[in-house]
C-alpha cells in the first residue's frame, strides 16, 4: 500500500455512547422472557438512567408504561443510542432510518449477519454503507449489548444483569459476550467494573475503539482486552498506545492460538485470527500483558487497581501455617521472584509481636497465634508490610478457620490501612466461608491458588520493568501506515537481485557475480581466488540446495565443471524455470557463526521481523525472537539478548565473542531497508555469517518476494 494511499485512523468520541441522553429500543415489548423485554427492563428496572427513554414498536401502545412509538422516523428527536433487538431481515431500515434522523449510535444486539451466511455478509455490508453515508456509528452487530456499570446502565438483553452491578476502576473490551460476563461475575471476589463493551461482529466499531476511549476515562484504571480476531491491527495499536501514554495497563488474551481455537474464533466473529507468534510479539512491544487465561486475565487485573509496580518488588510470604508459608515461598521461586530480607527493625518488631518459636525471617509464620492473639497476627502483619525492602505482601489461606478467618480478613484490611504496599491474600481451601466474603466485601480480592497467584505477579511485575525500560518514542510503522491486508500477486528477486538491493541500503552482503557459461565460471572464480560458492539464478527456484543447485568450497579449476553439473540438475528438477546462470562469490571465512534475519507481512499487523541463531537452534529448538518494525538500535540489541541461544554469542565456555555491534547493526538496516520498500512482502536472509568481535557480519544468501 503506497504510504500517501492511508490516512491514520482518527478514533470517534464514545462519550455518549458509554453514558447517552437519550435512548430508543426497537423492539421493546411487554411480553415475558423476550429480548426486547430484558432490554427494556435493564433499563427501566436496573439501571439508574436519567434520560429520555424511547420504546419503538409498532404493534403496542406503550411498553412498561412508556409511550411507544411505531418506528425510528416518527421519534420526535434524533438519540443519542439506538438499542436494535429485532430480526436481522427488518435491522438495515431501522438504521437507515437513524441515520438519517441523525442518531449517534446503533448497539444491534441482532445476531444472523457476517458470522452466519453469504445473506448476513452482504446485509452488513450495507449497514457499513449506511454509517459511512449517514455518519451513524454502528456496535455490534451479533453481540449482547453495552453496559456502564458506574451509572449503571445496561444496554443489554443479559437477565444477569441486574447481579452484575459492582462498580469499579477495571474496563472490558472483548468482542465475545459470554466470557465477558464471566470477567464480570468476578465480583464475588470483590472485583469492581467500570465499562462493558462486547462488540461482536465489528462492522464498524471495533475493540480498539473502546480500549482508546478506556485509556481516556478517568474511571478506568486498568483495561481487560480479550479478542478472538482483528479487523483492524492498526487501529489496535494505536489503542494501546494511547493507553501506555495514559499510564493505563491493557492486559490481553487471544483466542484462536491454536489451530482449533483460530477455527472456532474466525467462525465465530468472523475477523482475521493473525498468527499467534506475531500477536504476542506485537502485545509485548505495545505494553499489553498478555495472558493465557480469564482467571489470570483477572489476576493481574486485580494487582493493577491496588498499585502500580516499579518492576523491582521483592515479596514477603506472611501466614500462619508452616507448611503455605513454604510453599508459597517455592511458587516465588519458580518464577524466578526474589523475596525481601527484612530490614533489623522488622526483625524487632516481630520478635515484638510473635513467639519465640514462630518463624520470624521471609517467610513469616505466625503459627497459631493467628487464633489465640489476632492482636499479634495483626500487628506482625503490619510491620512485615511497612517493611522498606518489601513491595508486596503475600498471605495464603490455606483453610477455613470460620469466625477466625474473619477475624484474620479483619487484621489484613486493618494492616492495608496503614502501608501503601500491596498485601494479598491466598484463598486455598475450597470452602468459602465467611472469611472469603470478608475480603472479597473490604476489596481485598484473594488469588484462588499459588499456581494463579506466581504467574500474576510475574506478569504485574514484568509490567513494571517495561515501564522502566521501553523505548516510549518508538511507534510501529503500522499506525502511520496502516494494515497492508493480503499480500497481492508477487515476484521473487534473484538472489544477486537481492543481494545488490541489501548493498545499497548500506547491509555488508558477499560481492557476487552471475556467470551464464561454464568458462565464465572459471575465469569468475579464478579471479576471486580460494575457494568459492555456487548457486543457481532462477526467480522460480528458492530451495536451491534441495534440488541440487548449490556447490560450496569449490576450487577455481574445478568451477568449470561445477557450472555444468548445477545446471543439469536444475533443468531436471525445474524444467519450465527460467534459468539465468550460476552465481559466484568467496566462501566466507571459517569459523564463523550463523544467523538469520527474516521478514514477513502479517495481513493484520503488517511487517515483521524475526531473527534467530541458524541450525538446530531455530529448526529444533524454535529460538527466535520478533519485532515489529522499525527495529531500533535498542530494540536489535533486545532481539539478540533475548535468544536463549544468546549466550553463544557471548563467549560461552571459551569460544569466542562474536560481533554482536555489526549484528545488531545488521539487523538495523535490513529494517531500514523494508520500511523503504513498501512492496516487500517477505524476505529471508539466512544464513549471515557472524564472526568474532571486530570482524563484522555478512549476509551469504537472501530471498526477496515483492509485490508486482
């Protein structure tokens, strides 16, 4: 796509989306149990919305006591939000109608379009033609509505609606409805909500909408994203970035990671899955913490509302049995977290508090005392949480004690009072009692297990680091330039093709040559003395070793022969390709290490590069790291440090160190080079050769696709 071609995504006001003046239901009835009458009720029943309610149906009078009007023409005044719980044959007009009347927002709760059948596609397709045309925008369609839990308002047909009411600082964006009712239902853990969008389809307003309206809500702490596809990856990104200028966290889970889920997911919202690879790498680049689950979605979640982390937190295990307090401090371990060592005026104070046979050091057990003495319990609580060398406080549960649960629930939220240092507690029994209410009620919100609560906050953690460290100026070219979509018809450069165009943006490639005869090759090789590499030139042939058309270590007496025999095999295995000679040039120095610089163009999130160590290390061990681009000169060092291979490159058990400046500065041109070539679609320089340090890199292959 020409780069005068896009013009950035401009992200539309939601204000009166999220909190309308005016409202109508098309489709609103008396009638028991049916859609429109849960909409109707979530509004009129459950919300506590201040504004002008309009029912729209033409068969009845008045709904719930409410004139009813017969379509969205006749309403005296254009709303604000336009709720469309109707069939799907009867939608389009209804908008139509809207929009012309100059209505804000469309929220079609109406399922049976691009998710359902050719029919559904080609209706929503017009409903796109009548936002664009009317300037109506358009949620949905196939969803289960909106909701403000802060007014609250609900704009939805759920009947659950009226139990999820929990305010509070976390908003959800996903496009699916039933799993984000289940983020909602966390609420028994005493998790509070702020806004709800389930998008659905997206015909038009997307998930990045509302992570970009989020970011800007001063009621919103932190934003729970979960996605099943992207329509848009541009738009997405620049969501996130608004979010990370914010200072708000997004936390992400993809569906459709797997070859089943992606399936599921494209039939499902019927939006572009993207490779899982290239996903991941664009929510790490972009500050989104990406997470494998809904529980851990809402773990981490829960630590964002209770503070922001500095990426250096060191944790305190407090409990009062032996046997938690350790193996909460193991599940620190296995995440590679570090416990504090308690300052000596800790140590007095629980020496202070607790018995002379409690364990005082990280991890605190407290023993029984926790019953006989909660005074004490408490007060140990509080100094471990006071502790200048602790960042949060860990406190597992691991039964029921009854009354005395709630009396320990009582402690904890008297100890938070007074320390700014997260305490958190650990619910590990299955029963539930009193206890568990307690924190979940004082917003004391417990992890469920050890096994949730290591993962959270390595990732609350991590978070923290990103802040510290990330290049903050860094923009990946997709906002400016936008998605560039399905790659059209291509060509595949020759590889002297591609090596001249690597030369001239400044990349170290091998000098080669295209000899067209056999007697060319030797006078080529002769003149470049010792031994020499052979390749086939063909734009048809890209697996040149597999068919027999790459000769390495050849002797210049010897490059006669070799032409001839390159030649003969490429004709047999490729007999309609259009061979254009043998390539020629020096056989890098002995020695050296191999490496490879890939890019591809992923049709959501556009250009990406991957870079791994050759040999085993990518084809068996799948070591690779990615980047959006443009790839920094920071960002070259952070994808070869972030190897698990890397340590080969740094001298490991004697070798030698390898240039590891001219390798991060290879990969910095090769990005400059894409970005400068908009049509490239894919390209594989594999291997480069990196040798020690001061002797510099080389590119001795490469494969070019570009668009025609």
């Amino acid at each position: 796509m020409p780069k005068d071609a896009y013009t950035p995504y401009q992200f539309p006001d939601l204000t009166h989306l999220f909190a309308p003046r005016s409202i109508a239901v098309v489709g609103a009835s008396e009638k028991e149990h049916s859609i429109g009458n849960h909409a109707m009720k979530n509004i009129v029943e459950h919300s506590k919305f201040a504004g002008t309610l309009y029912p729209v149906n033409p068969k009845q009078d008045s709904v719930m006591g409410i004139k009813c009007y017969p379509d969205m023409a006749s309403l005296p005044e254009a709303v604000d939000v336009v709720v469309v719980v109707i069939p799907a044959p009867f939608v389009r007009e209804t908008v139509e109608q809207a929009g012309q009347k100059g209505c804000g927002f469309a929220v079609i709760l109406t399922s049976g379009f691009s998710e359902a059948d050719d029919w559904g596609r080609e209706e929503e397709a017009k409903l796109v033609e009548i936002s664009q045309r009317t300037g109506i925008r358009i949620y949905g369609p196939n969803c289960p509505g909106l909701v403000n839990l802060t007014m609250p308002l609900g704009m939805t047909f759920s009947p659950a609606f009226k139990d999820d009411i929990a305010p509070g600082v976390i908003g959800l964006a996903t496009q699916g409805g039933g799993l984000g009712r289940n983020m909602i239902q966390h609420n028994v853990r005493g998790m509070g909500f702020g806004n709800w969008s389930s998008s659905g389809n997206e015909c038009d307003l997307q998930v990045a909408d509302f992570v970009h309206h989020m970011a800007g809500d001063p009621a919103v702490k932190v934003i729970c994203c979960l996605i099943e596809g992207f329509k848009d990856g541009a738009r997405f990104a620049a969501a996130c970035a608004e979010a990370a200028r914010q200072g708000k966290p997004v936390v992400g889970l993809k569906v459709g990671r797997s070859e089943y889920g992606a399936k599921a997911a494209a039939s499902h919202t019927a939006s572009i899955t993207g490779s899982a690879e290239v996903n991941s790498c664009v929510f790490a680049q972009m500050g989104v913490v990406e997470v494998d689950d809904i529980d851990e979605m809402m773990d981490v979640a829960m630590l964002f509302t209770r503070k922001m982390p500095k990426g250096d937190e060191k944790i305190a295990v407090f409990a009062s049995s032996g046997g938690a307090a350790s193996l909460c401090a193991d599940n620190v371990g296995i995440s590679a977290l570090e416990m504090a060592e308690f300052t000596p005026e800790t140590a007095k104070r629980l020496a202070d508090a607790l018995p002379a046979y409690a364990g005082m050091t990280n991890p605190v057990d407290t023993t029984s005392i926790s019953i006989s003495h909660p005074e004490a319990y408490r007060e140990a609580l509080t100094a471990v949480a006071q502790d200048a060398n602790v960042g949060i406080v860990l406190a597992p549960l691991p039964m029921d004690y009854g009354q005395y649960s709630v009396i320990n629930a009582q402690s904890l939220a008297a100890a938070q009072a007074q320390s700014q240092v997260p305490i958190v507690p650990i619910w590990m029994s299955e029963r539930q009692g009193d206890g568990y209410k307690a924190l979940a009620k004082s917003g004391h919100v417990p992890f469920r297990s050890l096994r949730n609560m290591r993962k959270a906050v390595r990732r609350w953690i991590d978070y923290g680091k990103w802040l510290n460290t990330a290049d903050h100026a860094w923009s990946p070219a997709i906002i400016a330039q936008g998605s560039s979509g399905e790659a059209g018809e291509a060509r595949t450069m020759t590889e002297a093709e591609g090596k001249r165009a690597l030369a001239a943006a400044g990349v170290p490639v091998t000098a080669p040559e295209v000899a067209s005869s056999a007697d060319e090759a030797k006078a080529i090789a002769a003149k470049m003395g010792g031994t020499v590499a052979m390749k086939i030139v063909s734009a048809q042939i890209t697996h040149k070793s597999d068919i027999g058309g790459v000769k390495l270590g050849v002797a210049p007496d010897e490059a006669a022969a070799a032409f001839d025999v390159i030649m003969s095999n490429a004709k047999i295995a490729a007999p309609k390709a259009t061979l254009d000679g043998v390539l020629i040039e020096p056989m890098a120095p002995a020695g050296g290490l191999e490496a490879f610089v890939g890019v591809s163009r992923d049709p959501v999130f556009g250009q990406v590069m991957t870079f791994g160590l050759g040999g085993i290390y990518v084809e068996i061990f799948a070591d690779v790291t990615r980047r959006m681009l443009p790839v920094t000169p920071m960002a070259a060092q952070e994808m070869i440090g972030a190897l698990t291979s890397s340590k080969l490159l740094s001298g490991y058990r004697g070798q030698p160190k390898r240039d590891t400046a001219a390798l991060a500065d290879l990969i910095v041109k090769v990005s400059d080079f894409v970005m400068a070539t908009p049509a490239l679609t894919e390209m594989d320089i594999n291997p480069v050769w990196v040798g020690t340090e001061g002797e510099g890199v080389m590119a001795l292959d490469a494969v070019i696709v570009v668009e025609t």
